[in-house]
C-alpha cells in the first residue's frame, strides 16, 4: 500500500478511538494483540469470525477492524502450526469480506499502539480495501519438464501465458521462481471469476503440454498489499 498519510478532517484523536469498537468482544486496553489483518466494520456479524480460532477478536476504529487474538508480548513461534493458524484466521474472514491480510508475526504492544497504527495509516488502508474489494488472490505456476537445462523457447512460451492470463485479472505481480519454474505470479481475479480463472488456465495447460501448470487458491491478497506496523 502507499506510505501512511494523515486522513484530512478527521478530529478522532488515538485516545477517543479506544472506545471505538465494541467492547464487549474488545481485548483488554493494556493486553499484547497478535494481528491478522483489516477488514471493513460492516462486513462482520457478530463478535467472532466463523470458521476460525474461537481466540479471533475485533477493534475498531472508525469503518475499519482490525482482527487480533490475545496474546504475550513476545515473538511467535515461526512454524508449520502457527502459520497454518494464521492462514486460516484470513481464509475464514475472506470468504465473509474484503480483508487486507498481514504478514505473519506482527504483535502489537496494546491496544492503544494498534489504534494508532489503524488512524496514522487510515487513508492507505481505506484505498486498499477498496482496490481489493470483490476480488481473490490466485497464484498459477509454470514449470518446465524434467529436462535439465531449459530451452529458451519454453521461457517465450511461459512468459506469453503469463500475458494472457494477465488480461483476465485485475492486477498480477510476479513471484520469485525456484527450481524448475519458468514463471510464478499472483493474479487479482474476481471472487465470482475465480472458477473460470482456473479453467482458462486448465484450458493452456491442456494446449502446452511441454508445460507444467499448478493453480492454488483462492487466497487472501498477500501479494497485493503491505501493512506496516
């Protein structure tokens, strides 16, 4: 997302936003919060998000969430367990709206210094939820075969794919490759197109069989935006 940017005519100072959410499902004030991500305020029913860890809790400030667990003030463990965790938490809150994920590991002291981060960067975060609604991340992968050096006309080839499908999203960005991949690269795909995203790309595959291709998703836009704590 762009560089945070003080939102013009708002006179909701980072002591009054405290008392924005609903405190009733609120960690408490002086509690460390392991973050999620943001989401629209209207976009939640209830306290909880269906589907994920009972543990998931919301703060708003103004129309924005921040979707939080509570936890200690210390670095999380970074393993299989807890990443899966993480991803899940988004999963569930993507499927009920538009949702700007966080990377994994992002603890916040308090309640207060989320609420900061929610007002300093209020603007960015409002333009990203709005290019991000109504859209999934689908992430598509082009491998050579099992030959040891690749032939430069199979990279030509994976590369004019990759502008093909280019047309059919919103945006995409490439992802580093590794190993036998030719080209990586998430696509913004419609969330009501997603399935005829995939068949399109089933639909290359079966007219380069000299290439391999892996679609995974959809996911939450990691790939489309950056939350700074």
């Amino acid at each position: 997302m762009n560089d945070p940017r003080a939102h013009e005519g708002s006179d909701v100072d980072a002591t009054s936003a405290l008392d924005a959410g609903d405190e009733s499902d609120s960690p408490r004030p002086h509690q460390a919060l392991y973050f999620y991500g943001i989401a629209r305020a209207r976009s939640w029913r209830g306290g909880r998000i269906s589907g994920a860890n009972d543990g998931v809790q919301r703060v708003r400030y103004r129309d924005i969430e921040a979707l939080v667990a509570p936890v200690a003030y210390d670095l999380p463990p970074f393993d299989d367990e807890h990443l899966l965790a993480h991803q899940r938490v988004l999963e569930a809150a993507m499927h009920r709206g538009t949702v700007l994920p966080a990377p994994y590991g992002i603890v916040f002291r308090g309640r207060r210094q989320l609420i900061h981060m929610m007002q300093d960067q209020y603007v960015s975060i409002d333009e990203g939820l709005s290019f991000l609604d109504g859209y999934w991340e689908l992430r598509v992968h082009i491998s050579s075969p099992a030959a040891a050096e690749t032939a430069p006309e199979l990279v030509d080839a994976a590369m004019q794919i990759y502008s093909e499908m280019r047309r059919r999203a919103r945006a995409a960005v490439p992802i580093p490759t590794e190993g036998k991949r030719l080209v990586s690269a998430a696509f913004l795909v419609e969330r009501t197109a997603w399935i005829e995203f995939v068949e399109h790309a089933d639909d290359l595959g079966l007219a380069h069989p000299e290439l391999s291709f892996d679609v995974t998703g959809p996911w939450p836009a990691y790939d489309f935006v950056h939350i700074s704590p």
